[in-house]
C-alpha cells in the first residue's frame, strides 16, 4: 500500500464542518487524553451526583458531548451561556439564533431540541388527566416550561372536563415579540370539539 495513500485515508481528528466533526465518531479510546479524561470525570460526577452537583456549563457539556464527539466542547458551552444567559436558555432558544453562534451546527442544534422536546413531554405528563387544582404547582412548571423562554408572544388553551381534569393543551396561536392574535371564535369551536367544561387562556410576555 502507497505510504501517502495510507495517510491520506486515515481519519483526521480535525476533520470537521464548523466545529463538529463529519464522518462516524472517533471511538473514546482515541480521543485525546484531556478531552477523554474530563469527559469520564464529568459522566461519573452526573451520575453520583445528579444534575444538581454540576454547574450550567458542564450539564451543558454532557449535551454536547453527542453532537461533537471528537473536540473539547467546553469553549461552545460557555459561548452559548454567554450568549442566552443559562441552561434552560440555551435550550429554549430558536434553532435559528443557535446556529448563529461560530460551532453550532445541525447536530447540536438537534441535540439541544432533543432536550427542550423531552423536558416539555415530561412536564406535560404531569399535568395532563390530572384533576388542575391538585396540581396546580405542576401545571405552572409546566406553561413555565413550554413558555417563558420564547423570544415570541404564544397563547395557549388548556382545555377542562366537568371534574376540571386537563384534556388538552394546544398553541392557539404564535405572534411577534409583542403581539399575539387571539380568536375566540376558533377557542370555543375547539373547546366544543372537545366538550370541554372550563378553559384556562395562558399568555407569555417576552419583552418582561
């Protein structure tokens, strides 16, 4: 076999689009040592210690790790923070103003959707058949969740059976940074649809 054919067709830790790297992972055993070792001790301190023993930016390293699985990630986590402000910031944000940042491509914007989408399904879990006044608490996590981080104005219907159990939980409607379009004639029609007894309107203000 021709030497510079062999070095040419060997993958390249730097072979990258951006700052995410193309082409299958690099197996963990042939990562650097520095990247490899702080990537174990970060995996082991989440998993003795849970999310509340880490800081943003290292939760938010574990997030990358899958999307960059060949370069230090650490510099993107706090780039994003600086960006967004915290975690739940970060993860919330519109994949449009992700991929803004130099390092963000499709596969980390994917993984932090990954993310928010399963946050917002557990929240939702929560709340949906259950009886609102017994969890009211949840149910604010949970609008707080699917909401407060939007950078647009969203209006949401939570539906309600006879016994004030939440049936549904839809958008209504999505507007701009300061106005929304409510119509209430589309709120009843759906609210019929559903026979539901109770409604609960709920609005963000993210220009607050």
């Amino acid at each position: 076999m021709c030497p510079t054919r062999a070095l040419h067709e060997a993958p390249s830790l730097f072979d990258s689009d951006g700052d995410e790297g193309t082409g299958a992972p690099l197996p963990e055993g042939r990562l650097p040592s520095y990247i490899r070792d702080h990537r174990k001790r970060l995996r082991s301190r989440f998993i003795e210690g849970g999310a509340a023993a880490m800081p943003d930016y290292e939760l938010l390293e574990l997030v990358l790790f899958r999307a960059i699985p060949r370069q230090d990630v650490k510099p993107l986590a706090r780039r994003l923070l600086d960006r967004f402000g915290d975690f739940n910031r970060v993860v919330t944000a519109p994949a449009h103003r992700l991929a803004e940042l130099p390092g963000v491509g499709d596969a980390v914007v994917q993984e932090l959707k990954i993310v928010e989408a399963a946050a917002q399904r557990m929240a939702r879990a929560r709340v949906l058949n259950q009886q609102v006044l017994s969890s009211w608490n949840a149910l604010l996590d949970y609008c707080h969740t699917a909401m407060a981080h939007r950078e647009t104005e969203q209006f949401r219907v939570l539906y309600l059976d006879r016994k004030n159990v939440l049936i549904a939980d839809e958008e209504q409607a999505r507007g701009t940074v300061d106005h929304v379009p409510v119509y209430p004639r589309e709120v009843v029609k759906r609210a019929l649809e559903l026979n539901a007894s109770a409604l609960i309107l709920v609005h963000n203000h993210p220009t607050h």
